[in-house]
C-alpha cells in the first residue's frame, strides 16, 4: 500500500519535470498555474481560481566574468535578478574586495571609485536558517552601496553554504537616485579564490560581461483553492508557485506547494468540515518583487479580518523544529494545545514571536496574526537559487514529515476556540 504523504513527493515531480522552472511570465509560469489548478482539485478543495497579480519581469542572458589573478581565469558567475547589464563589449575593471557592507561603507570613495567591488560576506551553515537574513541584505542592498562609492560593477560571494562551483542568483534592490550598477554572485569557491587571491596582494582585474535586462511589468496569478469551513473565518496556508530558472525549483518553493497542497487534501481527507476555512495560496512572484503576496493583501479589503492566522511555508523540504506564535500570546490555551500535538513530532515551542513568510508578509499591516513552523534549513541554503535546486536534492521522508506537521498546524488554528490577536 501507498504511503499517504508520498502522493506529496509524486505531485513534486511532476511540478518540477512537467512544468520545471517557473519564472513570472514565461511559458513555465503559465504552466505553473494551471498545474497548480489541477492539484487542488485532485486534492479535493473547493472554490479553485486564480487572481491575477502584477509581476516583476527581468531576462538573464548571457553571463561571464574572467579575472586576472594575474592569470586569466574564467569564474563560475550568475547574474543577480533584476540587475541592469554591462556593455556590450564587457566591463572591464579593477577590483577591490570587502568583507563586509559596513567596510564597503567605511571605506574612502578614492579606494572604490571606476573599480568592480566584491563583497566577500561569508554566509554561516545554520539550522535556523538565520544567516540569509544577513546574506540576503548583503546581496539586495550590495550593488547600490557600492554604486555609491562610485563603483562600476558588483559581485557577491554566493549567498550560500555549499563548496560547489554552483552560484546562487536572488534579486537584488536598486535604490533609487542611485547609479545602477551591473551586478553578480559569484560560485563560492571561486569568490574565496579571488579572496585569497587579493589578500596576497596581487592587484586583481576582471572583464565583465551580463546580458540581462529588466522588462516591463507583467501580470502573472496567485492560484487559491479552499477546504470550506462551517463559520466565515479563514486560515491562510501559503507558499510560492514562482521559482528562479537556474534549476527546477525543487526545493524553492516547490516543496512548500506541495506541502501546503497535501496538508489540505490530507484534513479534507478525514471528511471532517473544519470550523474556519482552511485557504491554500500559492503566490506568484515572490522571488522578485513580491507581486503575488501583495496583489493579495491589497484586494482582501473586508476579509482581511477574516483571517483568523496565515502560515507559510518557504524553507524547503526541512523538517519543522520549532513553532512560533505572535508575542506575548506563548502562554495561551491555543499556543499549549498546539505545542502538545506538535511535540510528538519533535516540534518545540520557540521563545521567538512568529514573523511570517515572505508571500504573507503584506497582511501583517491588515492585522492578521502569523503562526511559524520553523523548518530545519541546515541544507536548504547549499541549493537555494542556484541549478542544484532540484528534486533529486528532496528527501521524501523529510517533505512527509513536514507535510505532515503543517496539517497538523493549519487544523488545529482552524478548530481552535479561540483565535490569536495580531501583535
Ligand atoms: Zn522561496
């Protein structure tokens, strides 16, 4: 007999072989969504729709960089999203190296101007997955800090933690009034090399050449699909269709769709009506941007109030740990009812208040309280946004147990007495 739960590792495969990479507004994004439409009515739900929500666009291109160390070495290299191209001809440059965005900004403009920096921020390998939020500031915030300074191009050291010659793409964020600087991340290997390289004392230089450009906006969708619920109240389930189109998005965010569509077929499977409705919704567009989770904020108006919790999951394939509620409510009847089903799985009550995913993140202004499981993310970061992401990276046994404890999350939110209040 079938493992109930192994359906979740099945619906995986085929997202990532049918549909594959699934960038806003390419032919894999439309196939996305109506993949997304089937497996919520093969799972049972009710009310499946799509609601259509502005997408950031942007095309990668070709990509190569090759340093003088002084010998000429090509580097393994992905553009960062959304960044603006270099010449035709390539950007050629000297480069100056920082380990951190606070020496970047101490530094005199002398040091940095007409010269391509590289940030050389070292991403530490975590259970909690806490050093992206660092990691993720270091790239997003990187190209115009150094534009500042005059710089002419931008490279990162991968925010990742694997030693593999395989870098890791994310958006990055222009800010505005600011020279936009052509910008890229570098395999990490290949950034500690350079690291070293300049540490000697060699001067350093390194031709550039990207191809990618920004695109007008465009309207990708956010697919929603519910198990209905006896009172008007709903519990929001989300995750992110989108992906990056290095890899397949396996594990980003493939593993949380699946997660969140299983979990739902799952409890509509015990052929109980729960009291809330219990809502899935996978966003578009999350990796640049965030256009799906705010195209839905934006147009719940009276029902944002309705949503009694949203909880998202974005952390892969990684067995939850911990749970995190909104503060000050860690001692209440629903946080205890929730931390003694849970415990069983191996899942502790964090002293932490919950934060929200990135797709959710935009009803927190509404009110709506936020509900964490904290998955274990000591892998998630060696595949994120680089081509490994990709099924054979999926520990089945893992998205089982993940799925698993979501169902298990989202019921008992959905049954509950009581409600938690925003913080
Ligand atoms: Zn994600």
């Amino acid at each position: 007999m079938r493992r109930e739960g192994a359906r979740g590792y099945e619906l995986l495969q085929s997202l990532c072989d049918d549909v594959g990479p699934r960038f806003p507004c390419t032919a894999g994004d439309v196939a996305a969504i109506a993949w997304a439409k089937e497996a919520l009515s093969r799972a049972g739900l009710s009310n499946v729709r799509s609601e259509a929500a502005p997408a950031t666009l942007w095309e990668r291109g070709h990509e190569s960089c090759t340093v003088y160390l002084p010998r000429a070495q090509p580097l393994s290299l992905t553009s960062l999203g959304g960044s603006v191209a270099t010449p035709d001809a390539g950007l050629s440059a000297d480069i100056v190296a920082f380990d951190s965005l606070d020496a970047l900004d101490a530094a005199p403009v002398a040091e940095v101007e007409g010269r391509i920096v590289y940030l050389h921020h070292v991403m530490p390998k975590l259970r909690d997955g806490t050093g992206y939020n660092a990691g993720s500031v270091a790239r997003t915030a990187g190209p115009s800090r150094a534009a500042r300074k005059g710089a002419v191009g931008f490279l990162v050291r991968s925010i990742g933690t694997e030693t593999v010659r395989s870098p890791h793409t994310g958006a990055l964020f222009y800010e505005p009034g600011v020279a936009q600087i052509p910008a890229a991340a570098l395999a990490i290997p290949d950034g500690d090399q350079l690291r070293r390289q300049l540490a000697r004392g060699h001067r350093v230089r390194a031709e550039l050449k990207l191809g990618c450009r920004p695109l007008p906006v465009g309207t990708s969708a956010n697919v929603l699909a519910e198990l209905p619920g006896t009172s008007e109240e709903i519990v929001l389930l989300g995750a992110h269709l989108d992906s990056w189109e290095l890899g397949t998005g396996a594990l980003d965010d493939g593993a949380g769709c699946v997660i969140a569509i299983e979990a739902a077929r799952l409890l509509g499977a015990l052929g109980l009506k729960p009291k809330r409705t219990i809502r899935v919704g996978l966003f578009a567009n999350e990796e640049l941007g965030i256009g799906g989770g705010l195209a839905y904020a934006a147009t719940r108006n009276d029902e944002a109030k309705l949503h009694a919790a949203a909880i998202e999951a974005d952390q892969g394939d990684g067995r939850p740990w911990s749970l995190r509620v909104p503060l000050g409510q860690r001692e209440s009847e629903l946080s205890k009812r929730l931390h003694s089903a849970l415990e069983g799985l191996e899942i502790g009550l964090d002293e932490g208040q919950s934060r929200g995913g990135v797709d959710i993140s935009p009803l927190k202004q509404l009110g709506v309280p936020f509900v964490d499981l904290r998955q274990d993310a000591t892998r998630y970061f060696d595949f994120h946004h680089t081509a490994n992401d990709v099924i054979d990276n999926v520990s089945r046994e893992d998205l089982v147990h993940a799925t698993v404890a979501f169902a298990v999350t989202v019921w008992i939110l959905a049954n509950a007495d009581e409600r938690y209040s925003a913080p």
